[in-house]
C-alpha cells in the first residue's frame, strides 16, 4: 500500500510526487457524484491512520530516487485535511524536501477551524474546491456528510484568503444539469469577488464518475467562464468535446475586447483562433498592445 505515487509532469506545477494519505480506501466528509472513487459513506474523521513517520520515511525514499522533484503534493483517497495529524506532516515534509515546493488538494470543508487554517498556511500553494456557492447546488452535487456547512467553508476561505501569503487556486468542477445554469455561476461570482483567488481553474468529469453523470463540452465551459468578473482570472482545465470548436477569425479589436473579458492561455487561442487571428495576436504582443503573465505556472494572454 504506497503512500507516495508518481512523479507527474504538470505544466502548471512542474514535476509532482504525489503523498496519498488514505491509501487503503475512500475516508471523505464528501461524496460527490463526479467522484472517480466508489460511493461511500461520508466520514468525519479517519477510521484509517497512517503514522507520520511511515510517510516520511516513503517520501525520503522516493525524494533520493526523483532528486528532480519540483512540488509534493498532499492528496487523499478521501479529504486530506481530515488526516489528524497534518501538522506534524507539514513539518516534517518541511524538515526534507529542501527547494521542492508543497501544494495541497482539499474540498475546503475544514477551512472554518483555525488549526486548520494555520497548518494550510505553511503550504506554498493552497488548491481548495467550490463547485456551488448556493446550498441545494452544493448538496445535490458534493454530498457532504452532516456535519459540513456551505456558509461555514465559505466564511473559512474568506478568512484564510486575509491570513494567507501563498497561492489559493479555487477549483470548480461543472456537472450538466447542476451547476452549469446561469444563476449557479453568478453566486460563485458573487462569493469569489470578494475572496479573490489567484486563479480559478474550471473544468468537468474527466474520469468515469461515481455516479450516472455527465461532463459538460469545452464550449459551455468557455461561455460559463465569461460570466465571471473580468477581474478573476479563470482557466478552463477540461479540453472534453472539442469536436464541435472551430477555430474563428478574429480582428485586433476583437482579440483585444476578448482578452478584456477574460485572459486567455495559449490552449484557449489553440482553440480559438485561426491562423491569421494567432499572427494579429503575436502582432499585437509586438506593439505592447498585448501582455504574457505567468500566474502559478500557467501563461495568460491580457491586455496591456
């Protein structure tokens, strides 16, 4: 049962080594129906604890055999947050993984609590999961167990988002039918207008999922992510049903307006822009009309 997996090339991370810290099975306070992982009763807590040495001394292992590793990355079958002894982990980690960077994966269900909060802001990159601001969205979708409130994990995060000093990537994961409507991505918007996330990553079911639901096409992805607030910079991580994207042509002026509606990275222009439409944008990088950012790994396209 390896605690430790990969290493995986990530363009946004770099080289990761994965740190599973429920290996046996599912422990999750969730049961989202987009989960890749059986259904299973929600927990509150571990049933299943590895001790934290065991895990260290795995990760030195794999650390001495991949010396090239650029970010660990704390996981779970289940909700690593829910782990009970993670700050005694993240000092370990820190005592032995040199420049390598930390990231973890959480549902934010535990970001109310205040121990919580301080052990997640000695990770270098925080990634937590929203995929519904309002509560029936957020039920019919995530499955949480009784003792998860949606106003609590949305008070936590705006409250971590003042403590914290790294980088707070915000995932939504759309599921068709639930919160692909309008009036679900306004209240996300509404909520992370005020939080303020280095970057939002919006994506859909990738991985056959627990349940019989089903992803949405990049396309609705593309058009859900222009109604965000122009000032939160949100990338599209799912490249699903692209058969139906044409590349268009686009004039200055409207690679300008687009790019003021929302940056673009270079997967989206791939998509996007025709031949010609792609030398009008390397015209318009030359002129200084048009900017390259590098936010946490990833390049968007903004204007000047």
């Amino acid at each position: 049962m390896s605690v430790i997996f990969g290493p995986v090339a990530s363009r946004r991370f770099g080289k990761s080594l994965g740190i599973d810290l429920s290996p046996g099975g599912k422990q999750c306070n969730f049961d989202c129906i987009y989960c890749e992982l059986e259904p299973a009763p929600t927990v509150e807590s571990y049933r299943e604890v590895l001790p934290v040495e065991s895990v260290l001394e795995e990760l030195r292992v794999a650390l001495k055999r991949h010396p090239d590793i650029d970010v660990l990355t704390l996981t779970a079958n289940g909700e690593p947050t829910l782990y009970p002894h993670l700050g005694e982990l993240v000092d370990g980690i820190d005592r032995i993984r040199g420049e390598v960077r930390t990231l973890i994966l959480s549902n934010a269900s535990t970001i109310h609590r205040p121990e919580i909060r301080e052990i997640l802001r000695r990770i270098d990159t925080v990634k937590l999961s929203l995929d519904c601001a309002t509560p029936r969205c957020f039920r019919r979708i995530d499955r949480p167990d009784a003792s998860v409130d949606l106003e609590r994990i949305k008070e936590g995060m705006l409250q971590f988002r003042r403590e914290y000093r790294g980088a707070l990537i915000v995932e939504i994961l759309v599921v068709e039918g639930i919160n692909d409507k309008e009036r679900e991505i306004r209240a996300l918007d509404n909520f992370l207008k005020i939080l303020k996330p280095d970057r939002i990553d919006l994506g859909t079911i990738d991985r056959p999922p627990a349940y019989e639901v089903r992803p949405v096409g990049y396309e609705t992805l593309r058009k859900l992510s222009l109604l965000f607030d122009p000032s939160l910079r949100v990338r599209i991580t799912s490249r699903r049903n692209l058969e139906g994207i044409t590349p268009g042509s686009y004039s200055e002026e409207e690679i300008l307006a687009t790019l003021s509606k929302r940056p673009l990275t270079p997967e989206d222009t791939e998509l996007l822009f025709d031949r010609e439409s792609h030398r009008r944008l390397e015209k318009l990088i030359e002129k200084g009309a048009v900017g390259e950012e590098i936010d946490h790994g990833v390049k968007f396209y903004v204007p000047a």
